[in-house]
C-alpha cells in the first residue's frame, strides 16, 4: 500500500531522545526533513554519475528455506520452516491416519487455537491494515492504496556490504519470503557494484546500500537533510497509472544502526519491506510488536517471524486486494475467500526406537499458499565423525515426501537423500509423485494423478548453519526448478528431513538411514 501522491521514501527512526522529546520517525514520510536556522545540515550531495544499466533481469535465485535450532524440547531440536510446537500440529491433532513406508502419516484442519501458528481472521487481518490509514494521518499524510505488486522482484546487494550485514539481509529475505507464495517471493541476485540514482534503478530489482553516515543517501525535492536518528530509508519506484510497483531501493545507515545484529536485521527487513512496496507504517500503539512500526522497539531482544504474525497475514492479503483500493473503505469482502485454519499433512517416524529421536515433517496449506516443515534431533557429530559411517564413502536415506499442489490438492511420492562423504555433495530425489483431490487424505500408492511428470530432481551440498549441518540445492545444470533445504536428524544421522519449494509443490520429506 502507498499514498498515490508520495515521492519520498519511508524510514525507521530510533528511539533517541532530545532533552525529554521522542525525535519522531520519518518527518511524516521517512524522507528528508527540512533544514534551517543555524547549524542546519546543508544539503546532500546528489549521487555520483552512474554507469549503464545491467540487463534487467539477472541471474538470480531463490534461498533456502530458514534453519533454526532450539534446546527447548527436551534436547537440542533442528527445524526448518513453521516446525517448533505451536506453529504446526502434532499428529495427534489430525483426524485421518494411514501409514507410508515406515511413516505414521495425519491430516486433517488444524489452527492452534492460540493463533501462534499465524492464523488470523479476515476481521483481524482488515483491522491490523486499516492501521496502516490510521498511523498516515498520524504522520500527516493522505488516503492510501492498495497497490499491484507487479513481477517477482529481485534483491540485489551493494557489493561493498559487510558479512554481518549480508547476513541480516538473507536473515530478512527468509523472514518476508516465508510469509509469501513462490511466485511473489524475492529472489536474490548477483551484487551491485556500483549506485545507482533511484529512478534508474532496473525494472523489478531493489537495490539495498550500507553506508557510513547518510551522505550518499538520495536527495529528494525538499533539498533538506535526513534526522540524526533515521536508521534507514527504503522507497519504490512507482507506475501510478496501473499503481503498480516496478522495483524498489534502501539505504542503511551502519553508524547510526551500531553493532547489534538483531537490531540491523530489524532494520534491514523493514526497510526492504518499503522497497517492495508496502510504502506506510502501521500504527505502533496498536501493534507495538510489529516490523513497520515507525520507532525501533525500545527492547529489541529478536525480530518477529512474519509468519507466525498478523503482520505476515497481511502481506498476503495485500497480494490478493484489487490494486486502488483505498485502505480506509477496506472490507472483510476484498480479501476474497479466507480461512484462519488450514488442512494439514503430516508424518512422523521414531529414530532408533525412542519418542525423543521422533523425525517429523508436513505441511499445511491456507488462503492458496502451503507451507512446509521438517523437525527432528539435532545429531550428536558431524556427519563425516558419524562411527557408524566411519569407512563407507556414501550414505543413503529413503523415504517420502508429503506436501499441497499450488491449488491445494495433497501430493505425496518417494525420498531419495544420497550424500557423498568426502566431497559433502549429492542428490536429492524424490519420485512417483502423485496427487488427490482438495482436502483429501493421499490414497495408497497408484491411487492418485501423477503429479507433473512424476518425479524431480537435484544437486545438493552441505554446509554449516545454526549450527547444525544441512544440505542444500547447488542450483546444477539438469536440475529441475525449485529449492531443497534439508538437515540431519537422529543421534547417528538416522533420519534427513527438509522442504522442497517448488513453482507448483509447497512440500516436506523424511528419510531414513
């Protein structure tokens, strides 16, 4: 959403104070503010000349799915997606049983009634964006819109870009992308070596910048300077006649953001958020928790998951409104058809006879977008440490895959993980795909519709996250589309579990040793 009428950029103040005032964030657009009187900054110098423009379209890719690691289930547990307890059901939850392989398999509507998966309903999902209305006449500013996200855009990164801050960027990328089906999500593409002044930024990128300072911050109409306390500034460029976005630019300012990670990937995913196209804040008295608030938190102890919030919500809905319509005139009725639970698969498998080494994977598909999970054991070793692998040259895990069709019909197959054990490279394939209808439960093998041309295909590689080992698709010559993040489960690396994410197939898959 935007006001049709806005030029500047949106902005993060921090919370600073002067004498007993509360500097205020954005001036009422995020932009500069007005200088003047004695001391005022002088304006800022306009951005360098630029060299030509890249293709349009660059090579770009989609990232793995989020890693994370809790020790808070009795032992340390590795999941991938919306997989910890409370943002996905346990089997006992899930009416319909079968079995599959050697897994227990479940489906069934599920909603954790708390709403801490990030279900919300359509009235709370129209309250949480009309905020947006109310913090703009806040600010001072006019009516805003919905507007057409326009094509999949693409993330690229100022080559002179600290690691910590690569990090925060791809840690903001997997939050927003989460929250979104594949074909809006944000791609990320090769760096950028030069800046480029806004409007010339290419047709579908964002640009982000780390800077020192904010002289080379753009410099907009008002010729006046940006506060002290705006910690970033990001902005889209803007088809008024179809109000529709075309790409998109943010600016950090690392002095004033300092060293705290949390803080900077705080930052970083608001910011970006603007460049995509949700140009306005939300209220902050009426959802403090938020990530488009227009102050950073005062304790800031770690960045909310989009998708475990109304705010994620939201930008699903955003997707789905008519471009135009005014937030103030919002109604449950332009969200279109809208659930706040989901139908659910799931399996699940013991690892070496024991409900503590439990391997369990699944996926749930709501509002026309399935989300897939894996959980399990965190290993005790490496995978090359593993004794029971200790002279063999390969390992195999076989098992199946479970998952929703982009139009929501269950799709179930066989899992193949094969890892070389000297190079830490390999393949994962799954294959005898085959799906049923909407909210059924998959049938025995052969029951169903090959899916597709029944089988995929990729080359995958391991490598250090969370800190726990997983695999990843390499993105190989032959491969087909789509993306594969895995981890090893189990003790012993008895299992291997992850999501495959793919243009038409939101799944999840487990394997065993």
């Amino acid at each position: 959403m935007r006001n049709p009428r806005e030029t500047r950029p949106r902005g993060l103040a921090a919370t600073v104070l002067a004498a007993t005032l509360l500097l205020s964030a954005c001036g009422g657009g995020g932009g500069p503010s007005t200088g003047g009187g004695d001391g005022a900054t002088p304006p800022i110098p306009a951005p360098a000349p630029m060299s030509p423009s890249p293709p349009p379209h660059p090579i770009a890719k989609p990232l793995p799915a989020e890693v994370r690691v809790s020790c808070r289930f009795s032992g340390r547990r590795v999941g991938i997606g919306p997989a910890f307890a409370n943002e996905r059901p346990g089997l006992d939850d899930l009416e319909t049983r079968s079995h599959r392989r050697a897994f227990e398999v479940g489906s069934g509507r599920w909603r954790d009634p708390l709403g801490r998966d990030g279900s919300a309903s359509a009235a709370e999902v129209v309250r949480f964006l009309r905020a947006f209305q109310t913090q703009q006449e806040r600010e001072g500013g006019g009516d805003l819109v919905f507007v057409d996200f326009g094509a999949q855009k693409t993330l690229r990164i100022d080559s002179t870009a600290r690691a910590s801050e690569r990090r925060a960027t791809i840690a903001a990328l997997r939050n927003i992308n989460t929250s979104l089906p594949w074909e809006n999500r944000i791609l990320l593409g090769p760096d950028i070596a030069e800046r480029f002044v806004t409007e010339d930024i290419p047709e579908d990128e964002i640009h982000i910048h780390f800077t020192d300072g904010k002289a080379l911050w753009p410099e907009f109409e008002e010729e006046g300077h940006y506060e002290p306390n705006i910690l970033g500034i990001g902005g889209s460029n803007f088809d008024r006649r179809e109000s529709r976005v075309l790409g998109g630019y943010t600016y950090i300012d690392r002095e004033a953001v300092g060293s705290n990670n949390k803080r900077m990937e705080f930052v970083v995913t608001h910011e970006i958020l603007h460049a995509w196209g949700m140009g306005a804040h939300v209220d902050p008295n009426l959802y403090p928790d938020a990530l488009l608030v227009p102050i950073l938190p005062r304790n800031l102890n770690t960045v909310p998951r989009l998708w475990l919030t109304v705010e994620g919500e939201a930008m699903l809905a955003e997707i789905k409104i008519a471009a135009g319509t005014r937030v103030s005139d919002l109604t449950v009725a332009d969200l279109g058809p809208w659930e706040d639970d989901g139908f659910h698969i799931a399996g699940q498998t013991s690892l070496g006879g024991t409900d503590s080494g439990t391997m369990q994977f699944g996926a749930g598909y709501r509002n026309g977008f399935g989300r897939p999970w894996a959980w399990g054991p965190v290993p005790e070793t490496r995978l090359r440490h593993n004794p029971e692998l200790t002279g063999r040259r390969t390992a195999t895990w076989v098992g199946s895959l479970l998952g929703f069709t982009g139009a929501g019909r269950p799709v179930a197959g066989d899992a193949e993980i094969g890892i070389d054990l000297a190079s830490l490279q390999g393949r994962a394939d799954f294959g005898d795909l085959e799906s049923w209808g909407r909210e059924t439960h998959p049938g025995a093998r052969g029951s169903g519709l090959v899916w597709g041309d029944g089988d995929l295909g990729y080359t995958i590689g391991v490598r250090v996250e969370a800190g726990t080992e997983v695999f990843v698709s390499v993105f190989a010559a032959g491969d087909d589309p789509g993306n594969v993040t895995g981890t090893f489960v189990g003790a012993r690396h008895e299992g291997a579990a992850g999501v495959l994410e793919h243009p038409d197939l939101s799944a999840a898959f487990g394997a065993a040793r």
